[in-house]
DNA sequence: CTAAAGGCTGACGTTGACGTGAGGGTCAAG
DNA sequence: CTTGACCCTCACGTCAACGTCAGCCTTTAG
C-alpha cells in the first residue's frame, strides 16, 4: 500500500511516517515510480511506534527495541543483557510514571468527587 | 527562602523555577531587593509539579490543577461547575496516558521476558 | 571596603517530533 | 490530454521545557 492509506489506516501523518523511515523506524519498499510501497506488517509496527512513542520513548530507543518484536523473537533479547538492561530501565521509568500519573489522577478524583466544598480547613 | 536554597532542595534549577512562575505554577513573594522569596510550602508545590511533569502532563495541564491542591484539601471545585468539567477532561486525558503507557510496559515485558501483569485498575 | 557568591531581567539557543509550504513528478478518470 | 488526487524531496517553521550567556544589582564573608 502507498504511504496515504497507511496514513489514514494508521492515524499517523504522512510526514510523521517518512520521518518514522528516517529514523529507521520503517523500511518499505519502493515502486518504479519512486512511491513507497508499504506490506501489511507497517500497519502493526506504525501502531506499537506510536503507542510507545506516547510512553515518552524516543525513536532511538524504540529502533532499539522494534527489531526484536518485529521477529518476534525473545531470543535476541535474552542474549544481549546490555539491551536488556536498557529495556528493564525503560520499563522502570514507565513504572515511575504511570504511578505519578495516578496519583494525580487520584487528586483530581477527590477534587471532583468532594462537591461543595467550600474550603480546606 | 531564595531561589537557590529552593533549587538545592528540590532539584529543579533556577531556571526551571523562575521557568514555573511564568507559567502560574509558582508565586513568590518579593524581598525589597527585588529577590524572590519563597515559603514552605513551595517546596511540596514543586515536588508535585515536577512528578506530574515526568508524568507527562503540560505545565499548563498543571496550571489547571494546582490551585485547586491547597494542603491537600479541597478549595471551592464544587461551586465552579465549569471547572469540574475541566477537571473531568483532565482526569479521562490522564486515564488515557496511564493506558497508553500500561500497554507500552507490556510491549516492553514481552521483550524482557517478564510475565504480563493483569492491570487491576 | 572589596571580592565572591548569588540574584535579576531579557533574550537567544537547544532538542525531538513533527507541521507546512515550495517546486515538481505520477497516475486513474473523463 | 488535461485535471485533480496523490506522491516525491528538500528545507525552514513550531512548540515545550528548559539551558546558557550578557549585563547589571545585592548580599555576605573576610
């Protein structure tokens, strides 16, 4: 498929998608016209991109780590302690914010859930 | 305190700190030399801002919140129906954060090879 | 009193993930 | 065979959260 139905099968932008490539993050192949020519599996990888990109991951990080889920393959990863050592660092900073996240989360949940009330004290 | 004392104590830098009272999250009282000067509480204040920033949330998301948060206790969000629903807003974009960055962790714990925890909400 | 340390206000620099044209080919339809 | 949708490659613009430097004033230590 060419770049504007990944786009719109994606969410993701045509510029976000050739930026995606620039980063090697994508790799598709090119017609005799010089378009580039997406198979199916962009769709899924264009998507876990973007979930982990929202997770404050960087494209270096995720051209890291992709490889190893496009294959499929744990097995890479078992061999190599130092990216899995990386990995583990992410996942621990992913941690941390998903508890800052609910905590604030919890404020605002007795922010909204305590009506009328008109001071602290 | 002066701003450095405040800097030593919470880890932001001075810049950040006078970075945070640009954009409403903080408001220092003015010695006569013109020196900010700040209290206590400015130190919880910029705990919280900064977890919530790690978290992902925009200064301006915080500049929402904040001033709501008064020694943890409530001030006046029942009375302001059109801040509830901002507050509401803020909650789902902050559900949907800690969703995106739980799905990235998985991503991330299938690599490791650590097993997927089930999320209990 | 003097120098170092610390504070102040601009204001320009930085980085990452794109947005936004400019200028110009490609392709299916009428 | 022209029109319009779609694609290409530069390449500069943007926005957030600060970093950094300049030029000048205030406070503190000796």
């Amino acid at each position: 498929m060419k770049i504007g139905e990944l786009s719109r099968r994606t969410g993701a932008s045509v510029r976000a998608l050739r930026y995606y490539e620039e980063q090697g993050l994508l790799a598709p192949e090119r017609l005799p016209s010089g378009y580039r020519d997406y198979d199916e599996r962009s769709v899924v990888t264009v998507h876990r991109v973007r979930v982990l990109l929202s997770a404050g991951l960087s494209t270096a990080s995720i051209a890291e780590i992709l490889p190893n889920v496009v294959d499929d393959s744990v097995v890479l990863t078992g061999r190599c302690p130092e990216l899995r050592e990386g990995l583990a660092a992410e996942r621990a900073r992913i941690t941390e914010r998903i508890e800052a996240l609910t905590a604030a989360r919890d404020i605002l949940d007795s922010l909204i859930g305590r009506p009328l009330v008109v001071s602290g004290r």
